[in-house]
C-alpha cells in the first residue's frame, strides 16, 4: 500500500534502511545515501498529446545521523530531484525535495524545515501515474512545505504526527499556512489510518478544511484497502468528496499485481470524474531493488471530455 509505512521511519531511521548505501561510519556519525530512479515511456490519457519518455523518481536522498548518548538521536536529511532536468521543461533543472533537522528519542521525534507534512501519510492507492490524485490531501489540499514543524509519536499500537505549516506571510518560502494531524494504527491484519488538515493558500484567503479516513486488510493472498475523504473548500460549491479502492495481489514472490477505483464526486454540477488502473510489478529475484512495471488506466468525467487509456511500462532501480 502506499504510506502505510510510518513516517517516523522514514524520517528517523534513514540509518537503519536496508537499501540505503553507507558512505561514512565513525564515533556516533552515520552518512548514508539512497537512490531512487524511475524511466519509462507513457501515453498518457490526453488526445492532444503523444508518447513520450517520462521521468518520475530521480532522487539522491542524503542522511546524516548522530549518535547522542542515552537514545537521543540527531538527524539530518537533504534530497535532491532531477525530473525537471531530465525533462527540459523550461524551468530549474534540479529541485531541493527535502531539507531538515531534527531529535528523535525513544520514539518521538521532532523536525524543522522543507519537507512532507503529516497529511502526507495518508492513503492507500497503489497505482503508479494516478490520473486524478494520489488521495484527498495530495489533490485538494497540501502535502508538504518549506516552513514546516513536525512532531512524531510511536506508541506499541499507534502512531501520531502533528505538523504546521508556518505562514510565513513576506518571506520568500511564503506558500500558505497549513495545520495537519495523522493517527494510524492496527491489530491483526488490519490497519486504519484517519488524518485533517486546515489550511489556508495566503493570509486573506478563506480557510480549507480536509479530512480523511483509511482501512486496509492484509488477507495473506493479498491486500485490500479503501480511503475516504472530503474537502470543504471555503464556501464554494466545489466541495468535493473522494474515495480510493485498492486490491494488491502477490501473484508470485517476485510479481504484484493492483487493482484500483478512484472517483471525485463534487457538489458542482457536471464535474463528477473517476479512474480504474490495473498494474503489474517485477522485482528481479537476485536484487529485489530492481524492478519493471506497466500500468494501464480509463478515466472518465461527467464533462463528457474523450480520453484515451492511459498507458505506460517501465522501469525502476533503488539502493
């Protein structure tokens, strides 16, 4: 499933990571670089626009890690993204992702600085290009930011991230003001996840609130997950309401294949859209970090827009 990891891990203990390459190791410090390239050629869903060599993942993620004694931690991550680069779209080539610092003990964390908010853990999609967005909060509200505080807390059945946004009304990082609040947590094979957020584009602008629920179920043979959620955009009549469903099935140990449903329903007329995708992944038996995909989506809208099947394969290699 897509965020069911919790973000604490991905935060904290980049160190521990077992695809992660370690470059330096000494007295209490850890520097270690992952990769995360993605090439392949799609046909997207538009009529007005060809096949063409799409570039998703193309990130170095850098990881410093300290040892403080008595279980504190220091962190530090810087990533980089080359997609602009690699796709020559007129705009800056390369792209800072991530950039913060922060203190994890015994289970709580927290860190300050650009880098993926709370809400950003929501969500059970599995598809590989989503046409209408990967969840409630990635297509209606905020995901991320450049003045961020964020806090973590693992308990034995749960986990909290609380994060905000600062506003940082004429500064350069402006980019609106957020609060987000994520809590997952599971018994057995099941996993439920619930987030919100209120945000707001600039300090004059009307408040959006968004919020989200998410289940999932491991039945062995594999994976089922749905999420909910709905935005109240401030007045308007565009509120919207999404829902993802999602089957994963383990067709063999090197071999997953997806099934997905997403629908927008809004409260404008004529508006209403959604998408099924099935896709099929393999991870190559000697190095699992290896991996070829294809991916085929139908998206369809009440405006009665004509689309093609959105179609793509592909490859992907992390370390």
């Amino acid at each position: 499933m897509k965020k069911l990891i919790l973000a604490s891990a991905i935060a904290a203990l980049a160190a521990n990571s077992a695809t992660a390459a370690t470059i330096y190791e000494d007295k209490g410090l850890t520097f270690k670089i992952k990769g995360d390239w993605q090439v392949q050629l799609r046909d997207n869903a538009s009529k007005t626009k060809d096949a063409e060599v799409e570039f998703d993942d193309l990130e170095i993620k850098n990881s410093i890690i300290y040892d403080l004694g008595n279980g504190l931690t220091a962190y530090g991550q810087l990533d980089f993204g080359f997609k602009k680069a690699a796709e020559d779209d007129g705009t800056d080539g390369d792209q800072l992702e991530e950039a913060y610092l922060g203190l994890k003990s015994h289970g709580y964390s927290v860190q300050v600085g650009k880098m993926d908010n709370a809400a950003y853990d929501f969500g059970i999609e599995n598809a590989i290009e989503n046409n209408l967005g990967d969840d409630v909060f990635d297509e209606f509200g905020s995901v991320d930011g450049d003045d961020v505080i964020r806090f973590d807390a693992d308990f034995d059945v749960a986990h909290v991230a609380i994060s905000h946004e600062l506003e940082a009304d004429g500064e350069k990082s402006a980019n609106g003001e957020s609060t987000e609040i994520y809590v997952e947590g599971g018994f057995d094979a099941i996993t439920l996840g619930a987030a919100y957020q209120t945000l707001k584009a600039t300090p004059t602008s009307s408040s959006v609130d968004v919020w989200g629920v998410s289940a999932s179920f491991d039945a062995g043979f594999a994976e089922f997950g749905v999420d909910y959620g709905e935005s109240d955009q401030g007045g308007s009549n565009n509120d919207v309401a999404m829902t993802n469903l999602v089957a994963t099935f383990k067709a063999s140990k090197t071999t997953k294949i997806a099934v997905g449903y997403v629908d927008h329903d809004y409260d404008a007329a004529n508006m209403d859209e959604d998408a099924i995708y099935a896709n099929v992944v393999y991870k190559f038996p000697a190095q699992k970090n290896v991996s070829v995909f294809a991916e085929i989506t139908n998206r369809d809208d009440d405006a009665g827009t004509d689309y093609d099947l959105d179609v793509l394969a592909g490859m992907r290699i992390k370390f």
